[in-house]
C-alpha cells in the first residue's frame, strides 16, 4: 500500500511538472486554478493569466500528460499478459513484434489511405489489425510441437519485428515520398505523443478501461495459468478460453496504444518485471500496480524527450530503447545464469 501511494505521489509531481516544461513559462499556481476552472465549467478562480496560458495547459500539455500516463499503463498491461500468456519474462509487445506489426497496420492507413471505410478510426482499425496478425504470426513460428520456447519465441518476435518494420518502411518509401503524410509517419513510427489531443484520449482511455476490466476478471486464471496448462487445466481453468482472453486484449491495446503514440518499445518489458520484483506475481495487486508504474515510467521518459535537445524533440521511442535495451541484455544474460 505504501508502494502504491509513493508512485501516486511521484505521479502527480511528474505531471505537473510535464506540463510546467515548455517554451511558453507558466507560473505553477496557475496549472490547478486552470484545470478547476475547466471542469467547473465556470471561474471558480479569477482569470489572472494570458489565455494563451489556458489554451497551452488544458488543449496541449493536459492531454499529452493523460496520454503518456495510459500509453504506459496500456503497453505495461500487454506486457504482463504476453508474459503469463508465455512464461516468459522476456516477452512483451515490442519484443514479440506485435507492435511493429500494429506500426505497419496503422502506416498503412496513415499513407495509404486504406480502412477508410473506418472514418476516423481506420488508423486504430489498422493498427488493431496489425497487431493481431503478427502475434498470430510469432506465436506460429514459435511453436515447437504444440509447445512455445523461450528462445524461439524471442527469435520469432525478432523476425516478425524485423517483417513489419521492412513492411512498414516499404511503405513509406515506396508510396508518397516526400509527402506531409510520409513525413508524419517516420517521425511517429519511433514514437511520440505530440499529436495528443482531448479526443485521442478519450477513445483511448475507454478502450483501456474496458480492457482492464475484463483482464482483472480473469485475474485468478492468469494465476493458476503461470503454474503450467496441465497444472491449470487439472485446477478447473480453461486455458484456451483464458489464452483467447489474453490475445484479444493484447492485441486490442497494443493496437489503440500504436494508433495514438507510435512504436514505444520496451516498455511492456521494463516495468512488469521491476514491479514483479516488489509486489510479487499474483495479478490482482500486480496489474494495478504496473498501471502506475508504466505511467509514471512514461511520463519521465517523455519530459526527458522534451528537454534533451531543446527547443527540438526527441521522439519517445529512442528515450525508451535507450533504457529498455539494455535492461533486455541484462535479462537475457541472467536467464542464461540460471
């Protein structure tokens, strides 16, 4: 509980500081009379700021915090599932491919113009898609008579990753080079939330909701799941139907994460294994705990992205592989001690 509370604490510091830093100065006192006043919906606070103050904290630096905090909750969460899904603590989306997979889908949308018959969703809709054929994929390729290995399955998610990225750059390049939405596209495919806006958000946060609720459903089943199938299925679970459960989620998430903020990897393999080390592997202290934790882990990792080369920014992708590499490394080098 203490655990929870000082990652609340450290939350609320990231965020105000995250919408504190920026090229427009922005007196702090000002940040909570602001976000009052908006939900109000009238002026509980006398307006003593610019309203260029209020359009910057509650139309752009507001909905990037919010963003960051579910992008990292959501990719936190996929990563928790792969790992009961395969026993493995090296499997999380980025690793498997499945967000490389969701890029390609969403790129396809973005460039090409396909799923248009989605409206406003069809980058969600092909990022979505996108996901599920290449966690399909990479879990074909890693299965070795009807069981799935550590180490193919982590040479499977390199080669689906390798796949989608040749796919999504095939893309790009191939069609509208030079283009605005080309150039969009690069840059969102190493990740960025700078694109945040109240309306991603929104659909985002829904879809997260939905999904953590259905997942803390099932909370015991991924338990016992971690014991092995036999052991489970002997315990009364049905480990197809949970399997499903976890595919569906993963791929759901991954994908509405991918369609909002880009490819952020390692993130889904970070966390779930710090905050294992803490609160230990049952699932329902575990997934609420990572939800926290990715957030805040996301929110850092985007402030940093914002002020390395400033005035400029650092996609997020490369702030997050910057850590999550090596941390990859040290896992791979630590499961062969063992």
């Amino acid at each position: 509980m203490a655990f929870i509370a000082g990652i609340c604490v450290l939350i609320g510091i990231a965020a105000c500081l995250s919408i504190l830093i920026g090229a427009v100065e922005i007196y702090p006192g000002d940040i909570g009379k602001i976000i009052l006043n908006k939900m109000m919906g009238r002026e509980f606070f006398a307006c003593t700021w610019e309203d260029n103050v209020e359009t910057i904290i509650w139309n752009i630096r507001l909905p990037r915090v919010l963003m960051a905090c579910i992008v990292g909750a959501g990719l936190s969460v996929c990563g928790v599932l792969m790992q009961a899904l395969t026993k493995n603590s090296l499997a999380d989306p980025y690793v498997l491919g499945i967000s490389s997979g969701a890029s390609a889908g969403a790129v396809c949308a973005i460039v090409l113009g396909l799923f248009s018959f989605m409206g406003g969703y069809s980058t969600m809709f092909g990022a979505t898609l996108g996901a599920t054929v290449s966690i399909i994929l990479s879990l074909k390729i890693a299965s070795l008579r009807g069981r799935i290995t550590s180490t193919q399955l982590v040479l499977a998610g390199i080669a689906t990753s390798a796949l989608f990225t040749a796919l999504t750059n095939l893309f790009i390049y191939g069609f509208h080079t030079g283009s605005d939405k080309t150039k969009t596209a690069q840059y969102w495919m190493v990740g960025s939330l700078s694109g945040a806006s109240w309306g991603k958000t929104g659909y985002v946060a829904v879809v997260f909701a939905l999904a953590i609720v259905v997942i803390l459903l099932f909370a015991r089943d991924l338990d016992v799941l971690l014991l092995g199938d036999d052991v489970a299925e002997n315990l009364g679970v049905n480990t197809g139907r949970i399997k499903l459960v976890i595919i569906i989620m993963s791929t759901l998430l991954t994908g509405v994460v991918v369609s909002v903020s880009g490819v952020i990897g390692f993130i889904g393999l970070v966390v779930p294994h710090m905050v294992r080390t803490i609160v230990g592997s049952k699932h329902k202290r575990l997934i609420p705990a990572v939800i926290l934790v990715g957030g805040l882990f996301t929110m850092a990792a985007d402030m940093v992205s914002r002020v390395v080369i400033a005035p400029e920014e650092l996609p997020i992708g490369i702030i997050s592989a910057l850590i999550g590499a090596p941390f990859f490394l040290y896992l791979i080098r630590s499961s062969k001690a063992r």
